[in-house]
C-alpha cells in the first residue's frame, strides 16, 4: 500500500489528511488515482510537488513503489 499524506489546501481539497492506495504505480498514475477520487485535487494537485519516501519527484515516469509514502505539498508562501 502507498500511504499519501496530503497537507495545507491539498488536505482541503482532498476532504482528508491521508489515505491508503495500492501500488506499485507511477507518479503519473497516482496523480490520475488522487484527482479521480478527489476531483477538487485538480485544481491544486499540478501546483504541489511529491515527495516520495522523503525525496521530491520530478518525473511522471517514476516509480512509486508499494510501502512507502507520499507527501503532496503544495507550494507555502513564508517570509
């Protein structure tokens, strides 16, 4: 299972703080899971990077292999 950790408007759009999906899958995949069960996700899930057990992804190719977790962090403004 791939547990997807979502935080600031991610968590807001998705209705809820994490889930559980099957995987293995790629970025691309999970990107296409996350908006189909969460159509609000589409709006803010292009903005938001995805670290993949801790290391941000930076291809839709990548692999998202089984037991790991997936943080989807959309961008924070700071000063």
């Amino acid at each position: 299972m791939i547990t997807v950790r979502y935080f600031a408007g991610a968590r807001e759009a998705a209705g809820r703080a994490t889930e559980q999906l099957g995987g293995p899958m790629s970025v691309a995949a999970l990107r296409g899971a996350l908006t189909a069960a969460h159509p609000r996700l589409d709006a803010v899930l292009p903005k938001c990077a995805l670290l993949i057990a801790g290391a941000r992804s930076t291809s839709d190719e990548a692999e998202v292999p089984d037991n790991v977790t997936v943080d989807v962090l959309p961008p924070f403004a700071g000063g």
